[in-house]
C-alpha cells in the first residue's frame, strides 16, 4: 500500500499525472533532442575540463586568466539573473501588488541563474573542490572576489527563502508555507543590500586593471554603470521571460487578460526607459569628464558607438515612443535589445576591450569546449526553469492559498 502511495505521489508530483511510458513519449520532441544535444557536448566539454585541465579544454593563459566563462557565465549571467531584485523587490518592498504575477516567476528566474552561474563557476577554478572555503576555512577581507563569493552564496540562500512559499504549497506544507511568508519581506530587505552591492563589485573587478581595459570602458564609474544596467537587464528579462511564458504556458493561466498583461509590459518598459536615461546620462557625463574624445577614432571608437547608441540609446528612445503610444509589441523589441546589450557590454568590458593594444595574432579566442560548456549549461538553466513552471504555482495560484494572495 505505501509502496502504491509513493508511486502516486511521484506520478502526479514529477511526472504531471502520466506513466512513465507516457511521460518518455511526450518528452521526444524536436526542442527536447536539440537540448539533449546540447546537453551531451556540455557534459563533455565538462568531464574533459576535469580529467584534462585547463591546458588541452581552454584557450586561457596567464595572459588571459578570464576568458569566455568569466565573461558569459558570470558577468552576463548574473545581469540577467536581477528580475529578482528589481520585480521581487517592487512588489515585496514597495508594495506594487499590480505586478505580483510577475513576482514568482522573477524569482525563480534569479533563483536558477545564480545556481547555475556558480555551477558554470566551478569549471573555471583551479581548485574547484575548495569553492566553500571562503564560507568558513579562508577569509579575505581586502579581495572583491572574496565579497562577490559570499555575496553569491548569501543571495542564493535569500532567493530560496523567497521561492520556498512556492515549494510549500506544490506539496502542501501549510504551516511551513506561513513560516517563509513571514521571512519573505526580510529575505527582500536583505536581498537588495546583497544583490546591488555584487552587480556593482563586477564593476568594481576591473577598477584594477586601467592600463589593460581600453579607455572608452574604463572607467571610476564602473560599479555604477554594471549595477543600472544589470537593473534594465533584470526587467529586461521579465518582459522577454514572460512574454514567451505567457504564450507557451497560457493553459496554466486562469483569466489571463492580454490587454492587461499588455498594459503590465508597457510599464515595465517605463521603468526600463528610465534606467536607460540615467545611466546614458551617467555615461556622457563620465565622457566629458575624462575628455574621451579622440578615443572615438578608429575600430574602438566605432565599436564604442555601435555598443552605446545602439543597445542603449535606441533601446530607450523605442521604449519612450512605445510608452507614449501604448505598443507593447516595441517594448518587448527594446527588451530584447537591452539584453543583447548588457551581453555586448559585458564581452567587450572582460575579453574585446582588455588589453586592447595587442595584435590580433596574441588575443584570445574561446576554444569550442568553452562554449559547448556555457552552452550546456544554459541548457540546464532552461530545462530545470521549465520543470518547476510545469509543477509549481509560479504562473498560477494554488486554489487553496488564492486568497491568501
């Protein structure tokens, strides 16, 4: 009998009320083998980067120390992994209840970016068996990578404090479910103060290196600019993340209004619009400043341009014209270009921009193990985000906690 219950459990819990055979069937179609695809190159690049080393698997060098995964995984894998901190945190902290369907799902999304960053961060440690020692074995209070470790390993605990309401009510753990709703406004509080000073720490990394980062991005202002931009990123990422969601998932969705949720994504792209300006605004004053000028002529000058007016400036100026006209359809456009441009940012900031003066022949280039590897485990991302929307009240509400929301 308990042998059936168990088995009752896990068939509807896990595999959403099918049979195994059945569960199997529906999973081969052609997106699922174009993961497992994926799936199999990064499991490889991963086991090869553990039996073989850095040496044979990358193209790193004591020259280039941080390469693609640095520059992917972490720098831009973090900046898109903010929904938490900028939705989580206006519904939670300041109150706009409008938006609390976007609220789980925001979560969710920093909850598995971060995992997954730090699991991608793993295969870029010598020693990676010793990650947890900063927690406890070696403390280095002067080292920024000492404060965006422990910042990763405090904001990874906050967001499963936030998400855990939504793990206790999957399995119905009533009391358990009160507890964390308890800590959740805490867990928000915190979570700001963690999450806003490791965006800006990114930043703060290269503050080190001003004779190797080309001049256009360096800049005093570092942690500033990776902070805002990883603010329009994190919204960035919940218009685009539910847009697709709602289309995809739209059987989960009770009385799913498309003109409101249209309503919903034009002002997240307000708030997107306005991070824009300010941080465009930061970044001319930054220029005028330092007198860059003539730093505008040739490749980096244009590339410099290409990146700002063009992941930035138009971005923000579609927003202004989308918020004005009421077009949700452009601000999903924009939200996808400030994305695209937090990636350019990032790229050009970690590997194109630094050390900028040598030739051609002594750059770096990523060996097509290290993108196999990011690419895997984006894969991972994307297949564990979809098995907990499938199950889990993200997109929902619980019928029997509805009214407690």
């Amino acid at each position: 009998m308990e042998r059936n219950k168990n088995s009752s459990w896990f068939r509807e819990k896990i595999l959403m009320g099918k049979t195994f055979g059945e569960y199997i069937r529906d999973c081969l179609t052609p997106w699922n083998i174009i993961a497992l695809i994926f799936l199999i190159l990064g499991i490889y690049a991963m086991i090869y980067r553990l039996v073989a080393g850095f040496g044979p698997t990358t193209n790193l060098s004591d020259e280039y120390p941080w390469g693609f995964w640095i520059a992917f995984d972490i720098l831009v894998g973090i900046a898109l992994a903010a929904p938490g901190l900028t939705i989580g945190t206006a519904v939670h902290l300041f109150g706009l209840k409008d938006y609390h369907h976007f609220a789980r799902p925001a979560i969710l999304s920093s909850l598995v970016g971060y995992i997954f960053a730090v699991f991608a961060l793993l295969f870029d440690l010598g020693r990676y068996y010793r990650v947890f020692y900063l927690i406890g074995w070696s403390w280095g209070f002067s080292s920024i990578l000492f404060l965006i470790g422990w910042h990763f390993f405090l904001y990874i605990n906050i967001s499963i404090i936030e998400f855990a309401p939504v793990v206790c009510e999957w399995l119905n753990l009533k009391r358990a479910r009160e507890f964390f709703n308890k800590l959740a406004i805490w867990a928000t509080i915190f979570g700001v103060i963690i999450a806003g000073g490791h965006q800006s720490a990114l930043g703060g990394l290269f503050l080190v290196v001003p004779s190797k980062l080309h001049p256009l991005w360096y800049s005093a202002l570092l942690p500033p600019f990776f902070l805002l931009s990883a603010i329009c990123a994190g919204i960035s990422v919940v218009i685009f993340e539910s847009s697709i969601t709602h289309r995809a998932y739209k059987h989960l969705i009770k009385d799913y209004d498309p003109v409101d949720f249209d309503a919903k994504i034009i002002g997240l792209g307000k708030a997107v619009a306005y991070g824009l300006y300010i941080y465009l605004i930061l970044k001319l004053l930054d220029f005028a400043h330092y007198e860059k000028w003539h730093y505008l002529k040739g490749f980096y000058g244009f590339w410099y341009l290409f990146e700002v007016i063009g992941f930035f400036l138009i971005p923000a100026l579609i927003l202004t014209y989308a918020v004005r006209y009421k077009q949700a359809f452009w601000v999903r456009i924009s939200a996808v270009l400030v994305m695209l441009g937090i990636l350019l940012n990032r790229f050009n900031v970690c590997l194109l921009a630094y050390k900028w003066y040598l030739p051609a022949s002594q750059k770096y280039y990523p060996a097509w193990t290290e993108v196999a590897l990011s690419a895997g485990v984006i894969t991972m991302l994307i297949l564990v985000y979809r098995f907990i929307l499938n199950r889990m009240p993200v997109l929902y509400e619980h019928p029997e906690f509805k009214s407690e929301h």
